[in-house]
C-alpha cells in the first residue's frame, strides 16, 4: 500500500493504492488533517504550505546581504507598478525585514573588480539570512565568504546564497527567490514537522519531479499542489489516445489551466511570477484564475462580474446558509449543475439570490476560463484543435463542455479519481534533478566546451536511469529561448533549433547568429508504470447519455450540456458533440453580453500584444514591453487597446483616422507604417502599424505601436535632449504600405539614418504578425455585423460610464510650466459634458517638449481611467462627453516640423498631473520619465544602443501616502536587470536606490525618487531628456512640493552637474541620475 496526499487549503485529497492496484479515495477537512498520520505505506505528498506563505508574506525574520548600492532593490522591482489605473497600488511587500550592504564586486564574467568587504556582520535580531551578490552565479566565492564569517557565529541563522538558488543569469529574480528560500522555508520545515511527515517521505515539487521531505525548499514547492494534477493530465490524454491536452482544475477560489505534449512535460524557463513574487526555478506552466466555485458574483448595472474576490470557505457561498455572498456555486446551483443533496448537509436552494441570471454569470466564468488557455496556446503558437481537455477538480466537470465548445475542443475526459487528480498524479511522479549553467555566447563561440560543460553538470548530480543535455538556445539579440537535445554535430543542433524555432513562431532566422543562453543537464528515475482505475463513480456501465444531463457523484458532478453525450471509453468519462454545436454570441445589450463582449475585444488585443513580444528582438518590446495594440472600428474609433504604454491609450485612433483621410479605400490586408506626429503620431521612435481588414461589406482596423531602438536622428536612440526640430529625431513615414505581394518590402532607403536597420526590421516584422493575429482573432468572433455593432455599444458603455464620472468631479485650474512655456488648464462641467480648456498655454516650444494632440488625448483618457474605479471598456467613448479646448499653435497643438521627442514622455507627464490637481485629487507625481539615452561602439566594434525610462515618486492623494521609486502615470515600462544589462551592454550597474526624503511632505506624504547610477565599461554618448530638475512636483491642500531630480556625470572622482545634453564618456566615467519626488497631500 501506497498512499498519495495533497494538502490543499480546504480539504486535504488522499489517494490509497494498494499493491494489487485497487484505489481508495478519502477527503479530510484541512484544519483536521495530520498528513503523517493518513499514511498507510510509503508517503507521497503536495503541499499548499509554501504557497499559502507567499500569499500571506508570513515568513520568518530575514536578512538580506547584497552589493552596495543596491539595498533598495526589493521594494523598487523592475520600476513597474501592477494596476496600470490605480497609481497607489504596490507589488507585495518584500520577504526581507532588514538589509545589509557590503562592498565587492564581479564582473559579468565572475572576475573580481573589487575585493569583498571585510565588515563585522551584525545579525541579531534574524532567524534566516540571504546572501544575494552580483554575478554570483559566475563565481560564487564572495558569497561563501559571507557564509563562512557568519557560520562563525555562536548561534548562526538558517543561510541561503544566491548561487545555489539559480544559476541562471538574472540578478533580481534570483533575489527574490534567494528570499522565498530564506524567509519561508523555515517555515515549511515547521509545518511539516507538525504535519509528522516521517523523514522517508517523498514530496512533489513545482516542476513536477519527487524530492526527499527533508530536502524540500519553498521555491520549489509554490506549485507543489498543482503540479500532481498537470502529470495526471499528460497520463489521461495518452490513455485516451491524444498526444495533446489541455487541463482544466476548478477549485473553490481559482481555477487552474495547463496545456501537456506527450512525452515532455510543460515546464517554464527563465523567471515567472508567483503571488506577486519572481522565481528563477524550473515549474510546470500553470495558468491560474481567480474564477473557482467561490468566486463572488456582482452586477453594478453596467457589466456582470466574476471574482476576483472569493467567499472562502467561510461563510461560503450563499447555499452554505452562513449568509455568504452570491458565488458561481450559487449559480451553478441555481442553473441545475449541482445537486444539493450531494453535499454534507444538503445545499440550501432558498438560500440563493443572485444578481443576474445563472446562465450568464456561468458563462463569464467560463469564458475566463477560455481565455486563460488561448493565452499559454497563443504564447507558443499553438493549434487547439487536436487537443483533448481533461477536467479535474471538485467543479470542473460542470463547465468542461463549455469551455471546450469555446476552446474548438471536440473531446472532454474525466477520470474517475478526478475530484483527487491531483493526489492521484501524485503516483506519476518520479525523483529528478537538474543543474543549469549559464553561458550568453554565440554558439560558434563555445560550442567546443558545451560537451565538457553538460559533462561536468552531470557529475554534480546523483546517477539515476535517465540523462538528458539540453542546450538552449535563441537567436542573437532576442529574449526566449529554446531547448534542444545536445549534439556533437553543431550543425545539428543549429538544425533542430532552427525547426523547433520555425514550429514555435512560424519562421526562421537563418541569417542572424545563434546564441547558447544555458546547458541544462536532467537526470530522472525511471517513469513509474500508471494504476489504472477502472471505477465507474459515474453508474453508466455500457450506456451512453445524451444530454442535458447532469451525472452526480458523491465527490463532483459533471453537466452534459444539450447536442452532447457522455459514455465510458478506456476507463473514462468522454463527452462529445453529437454535432458542431457554434454558441450564437449575445446580440442585445445587457450586463452579461458588456463583459462577454469586453473581454473578447480585448483578449484580442492582448494576445496579439503577447505575439509582438514573443517576435521581437528589441530590449524596447522584449523586456520593457514599450508597446500597445490596438483594435478599431471602420471610422477608426478605438474599441480595445491592450493596457501596455498609458501614452499609447487613445493617440493610435488619430493615426488610423488619418490614414482614412489620405487614403479613404486602404488596402485590406496592407500594413500601413507611420509616425508623423502631424497624423497622430506620439513621437519618431514609436513606430505604428496599421492593418485594415474588410469583412462582409464591414471594415475594421487592427493596429501596434512600438518604441524602435533608433530611427535615425542626432543621438543613438532618436531621443536628443537638445532637439530643436524634427528631423533631429528621426526619418518621418506617414502611411507608407510595407508589404508587396505579402513580404517585407525592402525599407533600405527609409531606414538608411537608423544605426540598427536590422532590429527595426525585425521589430517591424513582429509589428505585421501580430497585426495578422489580431485581425484573425478579430474575425472569428461572430459575424462581421454583429462585431461592428458591439463596437458601438462599449463605445457607449465608456462614455456613459464616464458621464456619471463628470457629474462627481470636481471642477478647478490648475497652472505649471515646462522649461519656461506655460501649462493652463481649467477643468468645467457643461450639462453633460466635460470641458478641459487648456487657454492660457504657452506658444510652441523652442526644442522638443512639443505635444501633438493626440498625446493630449491620451493624458486625459487615462485620467480619467484612473479616477473610474470600475473595470470599464477603454475605447474611443470614454472622450465622448469631453470637449478639449486648445489653443492654436501652442506647445499642445505644434506646427508639422516642430520637434516632438519630449512631449510624448515629458509633456503628457505633466498634463495628467495638471488634470488631476485642477480636480484636487492629487499631487503632482515625478512629471518626467528621465528618457536615458546611451550608445557608442563597444571593444569588439559593434554598436550598442540603450534607452531607458527611470521611475521616481508618485503624488499623495487624501487617502494615503504615495508610491516610491516606480514609473508613472503615462509609462510602465520595466527597467532591464541588471545582470542582463552588464552582460549585454558595455555597463555597470553602480546605484539603484530609493532617493529617501525627496517625496514632498504633508498629511500624506509624496513617493520618493530614484537614484540611478551607470558607469561606462567602453567609451560612448549619453543624452537625457527630462524635466523637473528646477522646481519639484506641487503638493495640494497645503501638502510640499517634491525635490527636484538632479543629474551629474562622475569622472575620477569629480561631480559635475548634467543639463542633460550630449556628453561624451569615457571608460570609468558614471552617470548618476536622482529623479523627482512627488508632492504631499494636505498639511503635515
């Protein structure tokens, strides 16, 4: 006898298997549950612990020891906040209680610059301490340094170093996870002492592979649940004959989706996020949300809702009887899925009352659910419909045939321990290992050490039946890599990789180098053969059952939905149509077909933004996602813009609309590139492509907007800070078709000023596929009428939403100035209609801070946004009932030839500041985006170019202090790691710190800045393009003004103020930039 346990934070799941294979199946209540002593026989567990952990911050007392300089990394991130609309909100709080900076240094090779500092190490007060050092994973030596004085204490912490969490390149993920393994594996230790878990037991980790219960780390157990469940999938679907599958588990708070291939498990690379937290470890791809049983049911009159928030377990749904909220249980319920009498006590029916109808909260839920698995398919380019979906989960069963109608899946499986599947996967499971050194260099450059190095890996692990070598790889210059088998043959590997990289995105790169990231080595146990169950929990024997039908179980129920039938085939519960089935989408507008159609809309623009991303070579697209699209109507009115880049929000409608102008029939399929700032354009680099699309006598446009690595122009990068025109900047298109008997027409003669043609290019292609996606997508939502109608119904949606906003809003004015030029706005109400004058403002300005007006546009649509605290279409309506007053000829409304760089990322800073003090609802933020510019030619030749965006401080508003040391307002864009900035650029990374203090005083005090700080490894050029360095960000109702951002250039030890304007540097010369405080609220 065996037994299989997976704690969840409900019910703890147990699977009994004998030795002859018969299995027994026992739910026990969590808060009852001592796994040890439900063992019969050898154990196997999951464990929710760790997870519950990480959600809850509820670690020990932890120390983090790291370089100088970089102390302030856990509360800074990558710069980006989590809600694009809601200024205030934070990224959870991090896992470390105190800091501790030391010196010493490694370059990105692992050689020593800087000796490690040899201070007393004062520990008191911490029970666990994380050792996290630059290029650690190169050269571990400074790390156990540190180890090795504190093991000399008398009573030493528990001591994680960062080089034996990951060994991959990524300085910031691998510190978070350094943390989670510092702070809350003590804790799981803890647990499962308490839990008796005897010393021989085996426990499941987030990759899918057993580990021994004594050596089991909470980084590598935050998928540990789930994880059973994704390797029953893989089993089930090659059971019933598939190669493919996608899982669905429905619990009571969320849902979980995966997708398996036959014979290779789906696990991620590189770094994911976990509750909000980064970790660099290997784990099955699971696709969480927040739509489970529990999910709470709302309607605010304008759309219907599903979660996020969940009723728990106490009080429960409404049918618990505990006065609970409505919940997709009670819908569910009421919808006839579940039957009340299976529950212990019975479901009280008369207990529910919902806010809608049943059938339609149920069909949001699962739509979600739909979307969630288009997601991970779209992320791999993959076809759904040879997948079979196998639904797992206490509730799943009731919506499985639903979401596959949605997902073009003609197959549902249901096993019959699948209310424990993923206890029952727990059986699948084998011991494995694996180690991972990274290399970053061309193939032809190391390929002669790849076999020593997997050779070597391999030795550091414990023989088992099965190895593996894998080396991944990705072209030059791009972000995701693939893994393919080692091979003595280089021209093999470049062959598989290059099919692998054809299957994946649809083409190839011959001509671009090929670049080994890491060589992974894998060992694993031999496969344990499957227990089939062979249970019929369902009673239908030989019988097939046509639905609607509702078959119960003492553990789940499953719905056949109406044109389906259910029998049992291979020891499973299969459901099939009996007929191609199509759902008719809504047609009327209610609340219910408002969220249906919203989603759709802009899943369609999110997924072709996720396409963008997967195909681009850029840093710009890849890593700081300085990118948005878009969907319109035929008047090329906004519908859905997938909330990337806030100052992309709104101003691509004016590029479409132009091109209507210039060329009333465009070329369905064509794809139209422009950047003019006279046809809604934001500034030069960001490059737009517009798609038409003509169906059923209907037009459409799909469209994307991308921040390209350098467009020509005076500086590298086409951001010069002394611009005074705009052929400065950059070449200018306004409409010109890229696409000649579909391929990429040759753009040599355009693209001749830019100093990375290729990365354009490429970039540009990633522009045209992602278009193409959407256009797709868009399409195969219904009937050509029926889209162009929703269209306008959420455009009316936004604007009535925004039209009760209006009736609230304060009015007021509000003044500021831009290096020297006037900035007015008054904000009024008339009837209906909002009224933002900016009269008073200033002439155009003399170099580039000029703002066309659509970026004006864009400023007052996410205002607005932001002050709407429902989830509300964003489209073209929400401006409906705004009139914007601008004088002709100003810094808002500038000539065609005016030069335009620092309006797009200064100027509309400053203009949603204006509109949120003329309505006193906060203080003004940073104002700037700190537009850093550098590039040269490193020591090998080549050109290099780096353009970033710095965060700063974020102004306080009546309700609480401000946000410190993260992007705002009009940009959210994410800072590149820092070890993936050394190793790609010719840089050191010196600084990057919280500028404490510089956040304005009052009631509610402002957002502190930023302090970056850059050293040069190679000679180069820096140009910064900013503003607030002379006078702060202005508090309201008496709150202080912000410090100004200040910037300097260090060389051998003399500071020199920056103005920002081109400087010339030289190897050992630093750029240190102090960004702006927000302002206060109220007096202190």
């Amino acid at each position: 006898m065996k037994t299989y346990v997976d704690r969840g934070g409900t019910f703890t799941d147990v699977v009994h298997i004998s030795d002859h294979g018969d299995v027994e199946i026992t739910k026990v209540r969590s808060d009852e549950a001592i796994v040890g002593q439900l063992a019969k026989g050898p154990l196997v567990f999951g464990t929710t612990v760790a997870t519950n952990a990480l959600l809850e911050h509820t670690g020990v007392r932890t120390l983090l020891i790291t370089n100088r300089g970089l102390g302030d990394l856990p509360w800074i991130g990558d710069m980006s906040r989590p809600d694009l609309f809601d200024p205030d909100r934070t990224w959870p709080k991090p896992l470390c209680n105190g800091v501790l900076e030391v010196g010493g240094r490694l370059d990105r090779d692992g050689t020593e610059l800087e000796p490690i500092e040899g201070k007393e190490l004062n520990v008191d007060g911490y029970e666990s301490v994380a050792i996290v050092l630059l290029h650690s994973h190169r050269n571990p030596a400074h790390e156990h340094a540190i180890k090795a004085q504190l093991e000399q204490l008398d009573a030493p912490p528990y001591i994680v170093m960062s080089h034996e969490c990951s060994t991959e390149v990524g300085f910031l993920a691998r510190l978070e996870t350094t943390l989670v393994d510092a702070a809350i594996t003590p804790h799981l230790s803890e647990a499962l002492i308490r839990d008796q878990i005897p010393a021989t037991a085996q426990a499941m980790q987030s990759d899918g592979s057993l580990c021994d219960a004594t050596t089991l780390r909470a980084q590598d157990a935050v998928l540990s649940g789930p994880a059973g469940g994704v390797l029953a999938v893989a089993r089930i679907a090659e059971q019933a004959g598939f190669s493919r599958a996608v899982g669905l588990d429905m619990g009571g708070t969320s849902t979980d989706v995966c997708r398996v291939d036959q014979g290779s498990l789906p696990r991620r690379k590189g770094d994911t996020r976990v509750a909000g937290v980064r970790l660099q470890r290997p784990m099955l791809e699971v696709e969480t949300i927040a739509a489970g049983g529990g999910s709470i049911l709302t309607n605010d009159g304008i759309r219907l809702r599903v979660g996020p928030a969940s009723a728990g377990a106490n009080p429960g749904p409404q049918c618990y009887g505990r006065g609970g909220p409505p919940t997709l249980t009670d819908a569910a319920l009421a919808a006839g899925l579940v039957d009340p009498a299976q529950f212990d006590p019975p479901l009280n029916t008369t207990a529910v009352e919902l806010p809608g109808e049943a059938n339609e909260f149920l069909d949001i839920a699962r739509e979600a659910m739909a979307q969630a698995v288009h997601r991970i398919a779209t992320s791999r380019g993959i076809d759904l419909s040879d997948h079979a979906l196998v639904a797992y989960g206490g509730a799943a069963g009731q919506h499985a045939a639903a979401v596959a109608e949605r997902l073009g899946i003609s197959t549902v499986l249901i096993h019959p321990c699948a209310s424990v599947l993923s206890a029952w996967g727990l059986s699948l499971a084998r011991p494995e290992h694996e180690a991972v050194l990274a290399i970053w260099k061309p193939l032809d450059q190391c390929f002669d050490s790849l076999q020593a190095s997997c050779r070597t890996l391999e030795e550091r692990l414990p023989p088992l039946d099965e190895s593996e070598w894998i080396v991944d790889l990705r072209y030059q210059g791009t972000e995701h890599s693939i893994g393919v088998p080692f091979s003595t043959e280089q021209e093999q590997i470049q062959r598989v990789f290059e099919e692998e990289h054809t299957r994946h995105f649809g083409f190839a790169r011959p001509s671009l180098a090929i670049e080994v990231v890491n060589v992974r080595v894998r060992v694993a146990a031999k496969a344990p053969n499957m227990n089939r169950v062979d249970d019929d929990p369902w009673n239908l024997q030989d019988r097939t059952v046509a639905g609607p039908h509702r078959i119960s179980t003492p553990t789940t129920s499953i719905w056949v939905p109406d044109g389906w039938e259910a029998s049992r085939q291979a020891g499973l519960l299969t459901l099939r149509p009996k007929a191609s089935r199509p759902q008719p989408p809504p047609v009327e507008r209610t609340p219910w077909a408002v969220e249906l159609w919203g989603s759709r809309f802009m899943a369609v623009a999110e997924q072709a933004g996720e396409v963008l991303r997967r195909l681009a070579r850029s840093v710009n697209v890849r890593e700081r996602l300085d990118f948005s699209c878009a969907i319109f109507d035929g008047a090329g009115r906004l519908v859905a813009n997938a909330p990337h880049i806030p100052v992309h929000l709104g101003a691509m409608g004016a590029t479409v609309r132009d091109l209507l102008a210039h060329l009333p029939e465009p070329e369905p399929g064509q794809a139209y590139l422009c950047n003019d700032p006279a046809a809604g354009g934001s500034h030069l680099p960001d490059l737009t492509v517009v798609t038409p699309l003509v169906s059923e006598n209907q037009r459409f446009f799909v469209a994307s907007r991308a921040h390209h690595v350098d467009v020509g122009g005076t500086t590298p990068g086409s951001m010069p800070a002394d611009s005074t025109q705009l052929a400065d900047e950059g070449f200018v298109a306004r409409h010109i078709p890229l696409l000649e008997n579909e391929r990429l027409r040759d753009l040599s003669s355009l693209l001749a000023a830019s100093r990375q043609p290729d990365t354009v290019l490429a970039d540009l292609a990633a522009q045209i596929a992602a278009n193409r996606f959407a256009a797709q997508q868009l399409l195969e939502l219904g009937p050509a009428n029926l889209i162009a109608t929703w269209m306008r119904h959420l455009q009316d949606v936004a604007s009535e939403s925004v039209e009760r906003l209006i009736q609230e809003l304060p009015e007021g004015s509000a003044q500021d100035s831009v290096d020297g030029v006037p900035l007015q706005l008054t904000v009024r109400r008339e009837g209906s209609t909002l009224v933002a004058d900016f009269s008073g403002t200033g002439d155009p300005h003399p170099g580039n801070l000029n703002a066309p007006q659509a970026v004006v546009r864009a400023a007052l649509l996410y205002s607005l946004r932001t002050l709407i605290d429902k989830d509300i279409p964003l489209n073209e309506g929400t401006l409906r009932p705004v009139r914007i007053i601008l004088p002709e000829t100003s810094i808002l409304s500038p000539p065609p030839k005016a030069a335009v760089a620092g309006g797009n990322v200064e100027t509309s800073q400053r203009l949603v500041d204006l509109f949120l003090r003329a309505t006193g609802l906060r203080a003004g933020s940073q104002g700037t985006m700190n537009n850093l510019t550098l590039g040269g030619i490193d020591t090998n030749g080549g050109a290099w170019s780096l353009y970033e965006t710095i965060g700063g401080g974020t102004g306080a508003t009546a309700h609480s202090n401000a946000p410190s040391g993260h992007q705002t307002h009009m940009t959210n864009t994410r800072a590149t790691d820092i070890e993936v900035l050394e190793t790609r650029y010719p840089l050191r990374v010196r600084r990057f710190a919280i500028r404490h203090g510089s956040g304005g005083a009052g009631r509610h005090s402002g957002g502190d800045g930023l302090v970056r700080e850059l050293e040069l490894v190679c000679s180069g050029e820096a140009t910064l393009l900013a503003t607030r360095r002379d006078q702060g960000a202005c508090g309201i109702e008496g709150g202080a003004s912000g410090t100004p951002g200040q910037d300097t250039v260090i060389r051998e030890g003399a500071v020199t103020l920056w103005d920002g304007r081109s400087v010339q540097l030289v190897p050992g010369d630093r750029l240190r930039i102090e960004t702006p405080g927000g302002g206060g609220y109220g007096k202190p």
